[in-house]
C-alpha cells in the first residue's frame, strides 16, 4: 500500500488488514488543470494539475442547485484514495451507510503537492512553487465549482490538514455548504510543540547534505529516517502500543519496520514542502464567520492536538453553530489517526447531517 497518511499511518494500516473488505466501490477518477495558478508567494504555476476521486452521482434540487455533494478532504502526506480503506469506506460508504454513494455525490480531491496532484517530485523539485494552506483551499474550490460543476456542498469534512482546510472553508465560503465537520486539528496558527515537530522535520531534510537543494539523484534517507521518526510519534496512540508491542524487543522490533515502510514511501522534497505548507494557517480571527452548522471532533489521546492545552473549548465558543467533541481515549482510538476511524464517531457525523438537513420550502 503506498502513499500512506503518514500520521498514524503504521496503526491505520493495521486496522486496514484487521478490518473486513468492503464491497466493491464504482469510482470515478480525473484530472482538472488549473492554467496559470497564481499562488499567494507571488509564484506561478503554468499549469496546476488536480487529481480527484468521486462516487456516486450529482442530483440538482428545484432550483437547480445540487444538493447531494461531500467534498472529504485528506491529511498531510495523504490523498484523496486513504478514504476507499475499509475503516472509513466501509463504514460511510456501504450501502445504507451515511454517506452511501447511492444518495450522495462525493468527492475526493488530492492537495496540491499530494497524491496524483502536480508536486515537487514531478520534476520540479525545490522549484515548484511554495504552496500553503490558502493555496490548497483555493485549488479545491476552484476543482469544485469550476472543474466538477458543485455550486453547493452538502458537506464539508476533513481530516487533519484536511480539517484544518474544513475550517478554512466554512470562514472563506460560508454560504457554500449545509455542515461541516472537521476532525482532529485546532483552529489557531500551528505554535508550541505542534510547531517544534514539524521544524524538526524540516529542519532534518534542509540540513542533510545530501538533499543537495533540492536536486537530489538519490533520496537523503538520513533526513529521511530522523522525519519518518518523528511521524512515528505523533501519529502515536500509547494505550494501543502498550498493549500491542509489551516489550523492548517487541516495541524496538516494531520501530524498525514502521521506519522501513514510512521511508520507502516518502519523497523528501515533496515531504518538505508538505509539512511546510502550514505556515500560512491561521483562522481564529475569523471563527465567528462560520455560518454553516460545525460538529468538530478530536480525540484525547491526539500527540498533535493534546486536550490539556484547553484550545478547543475557548475555540468552539466563537463559531456560532458550532460543537465540540472530544473522543476519550481507549484501545478503540488511534491517537491522531482517530479521524479516519469512522465506527468511532460516526454517530456524530449521524446528528450534524439531521441538523443540518435543508427544510423544504
């Protein structure tokens, strides 16, 4: 399985091969092209390739609006396709599922630098154009509305960075979607220890001599293991390791392999630039902004988004709409990679679709 979410990515594949394989999905693959993208570092891109995954099909409304569509967006280092594995897609997307393909039109987009999207690794290398987070945002809406012909969302949910985005789009399109439910993140500027790992990260790549500036023939798999470690801890869930890896030997023999698969499947520049690209993130100014009903879940064994620094409970009350729930640990979470275990609060998702559900006229 390549192109892991790499946040939490070694316990999310294990639940992958626990779980039972969902029936088949009908998906629908493309690319739209973005000519001429100017992004907010003043740069360009000539053309900016996006790639998406959708199900189902668009239905219109009286009015002609659609009215069934679900924009899901991924984590850092992930892409629209982590959400076909079985503890997300055969929980909503089977039939009779909250988001079965036979009533909603859903869409599943790569950011810019992910997935099949255009990235560094494309050839560009440190060349290609410094994206953020209002970038991606952007680029997304602009796949939506433009590329796919979505002048309304049912629902906006994401993950991680994809949460972050969900925040972002409730502030910067407040009249384009009936809900939204972000999962696991804050709604405040990346700082403190949240900051500190991704430096790290950075900083490991940057400071390797054999990433060369970017032009690299070889991968710096130095770099390369000292972020993939640092990935390994915040994707963490401590009860479930404890219990899984008991021992030295178990817990040092399990380190040596999830180093090997993260490395493997990572890209320096286009990790670089992924971790970079939060930057620009910062959307607690405009929190009061959101409009749309919000149903935000986090859970309390979260490295990246700890409970005990109290943010998301100030946070909440600035959003009109809004509710926070936070998750209690146990062996059926998976620290930070939670948000992709659909059976742990779908009965959440299950009260923001009732609430939010359109009144007809």
């Amino acid at each position: 399985m390549r192109k892991l979410l790499w946040i939490g990515a070694v316990l999310l594949v294990r639940a992958a091969v626990a779980a039972p394989a969902p029936a088949p999905l009908q998906t629908h693959e493309g690319d739209f092209v973005l000519h001429d993208f100017h992004f907010a570092s003043g740069e360009t891109l000539a053309d900016l390739r996006l790639h998406y995954t959708t199900l189902g099909e668009p239905r219109r409304d009286a009015q002609g609006r659609v009215s069934n569509a679900v924009l899901i967006l991924h984590g850092t280092g992930g892409s629209g396709r982590q959400f076909l594995r079985p503890q997300f897609a055969g929980v909503l997307f089977a039939a009779g599922g909250l988001l079965d393909p036979a009533r909603y039109y859903i869409i599943l987009p790569d950011g810019i630098g992910h997935g099949r999207s255009s990235r560094p690794s494309d050839g560009a290398h440190a060349h290609f154009p410094h994206y953020g987070y209002a970038d991606m945002v952007e680029a997304q809406y602009r796949l939506v509305a433009q590329g796919l012909g979505v002048d309304h969302l049912r629902l906006v949910m994401g993950t991680s960075m994809g949460c972050m985005h969900a925040f972002m789009w409730g502030e910067l399109h407040a009249d384009r979607a009936d809900a939204l439910m972000p999962l696991a993140c804050l709604p405040v500027q990346i700082a403190g220890r949240n900051r500190m790992w991704r430096r790290l990260i950075i900083d490991a790549i940057t400071g390797d001599p054999a990433w060369s500036n970017g032009e690299y023939t070889s991968e710096p798999t130095a770099a390369l293991r000292n972020a993939a470690g640092i990935l390994l801890i915040a994707g963490s869930a401590p009860a479930r390791q404890q219990r899984e890896y008991p021992t030295r030997d178990a817990a040092d023999q399990r380190t040596d392999e999830a180093l090997a698969a993260l490395v493997a499947d990572l890209d320096a520049n286009d990790l670089l630039y992924q971790v970079s690209a939060s930057r620009d993130y910062d959307p607690e100014a405009r929190l009061g902004e959101i409009r749309a009903p919000l149903m935000w879940v986090n859970s309390a064994d979260d490295f990246i988004n700890p409970p005990e620094l109290g943010i998301a409970e100030q946070a909440v009350k600035k959003i009109l709409c809004g509710r926070f729930i936070l998750i209690p640990a146990s062996l059926q979470t998976h620290g930070h990679g939670t948000h992709t275990l659909a059976a742990v609060w779908q009965d959440h998702l299950a009260e923001l679709l009732n609430e939010s559900a359109p009144h007809a006229p």
